[in-house]
C-alpha cells in the first residue's frame, strides 16, 4: 500500500493539512503511521476514508454525525453504513424541504410588503392608514419596534 505525506494527502482528499491533523485529533482520521523524522503519513485507507468524510460534509453532515457513520464504516460492512448514511440524508432532505417551505413563505410575504411600500406615503406621522403598520404579521412589528425605538 502506497504512503503519502499530509501534503500529498492534502492534495489528493481536498482537506487541509491543518484540517487532517484536527481529524486525526478528534477520531475522524486513526493516527498516521511517522517516519523516522515524525512526519506524517497516509495510506490509501485514509484517503478512502476522508472522500467517504467529504461526501458526508457535501450531505451537511455534522462533525458528530460524520464521527458516527465513520464508526459504522470501521465495521467493515457496507449495509450497515449505507442505512445509517441514508436514515441522515432523509432527515437532512425534509428539513431543506420544510426550510425551503418557509422561505418561500417568507418570500411572499416581503413581496406584498413591498408592494404595499411601493405605494404613496401618508403625509404626517405613520399612522393607521399608512402602509407601514397595514403590513402583515412579522414585517409590522419590526416596523412599530423600528419606529418605537427612535
């Protein structure tokens, strides 16, 4: 099996070398075999291992998420990896959906506000027939605290 130094293996996984040593630290990456002059190496296991870490990262996974699956994977056995791996991605793939649900929300709600801006203002303080405070929800109690604040 081939070795690579924490340069070469920093090249080849993406990672820094300052981000291989902070995995070697925490259990991601096990600990590199030395040379005699304490450098470090790598073998293609590791680097097998930090792509599996990346594509992980890709996903969203968090550190301690990604220490768990990597436990898994020391098992040896794929079945075991694939069905925790897809247990997290499930989880990752609803909360983007129920994110994205809110945002579009979100998102029309400051399209009407805006379009309720666009209009002529009240000559005189805001008021109840300014479109500052007919905004709806959220975007007029930032407006009322905005204004109070003052």
């Amino acid at each position: 099996m081939r070795t690579y130094t924490i340069g070469e293996a920093a090249d080849r996984s993406g990672f820094s070398a300052s981000a291989l040593r902070y995995y070697e630290g925490i259990g991601l990456v096990p600990p590199s075999t030395r040379t005699d002059a304490g450098y470090r190496l790598y073998d293609d296991d590791t680097l097998a291992r930090l792509a599996f870490i990346a594509r992980a990262k890709q996903l969203g996974c968090t550190l301690e998420e990604i220490t768990d699956l990597v436990g898994i994977w020391d098992g040896e056995r794929c079945g075991p990896v694939q069905k925790r791996f897809h247990d997290l991605v499930t989880t990752k793939l609803a909360d983007a959906q129920r994110q994205i649900a809110e945002l579009t929300a979100l998102s029309d709600q400051l399209r009407h506000a805006a379009a309720q801006l666009a209009g002529p203002a009240i000559d005189g303080p805001c008021s109840e027939g300014c479109a500052c405070l007919a905004l709806d929800g959220a975007i007029a109690i930032v407006a009322l605290t905005t204004k109070a604040a003052r």
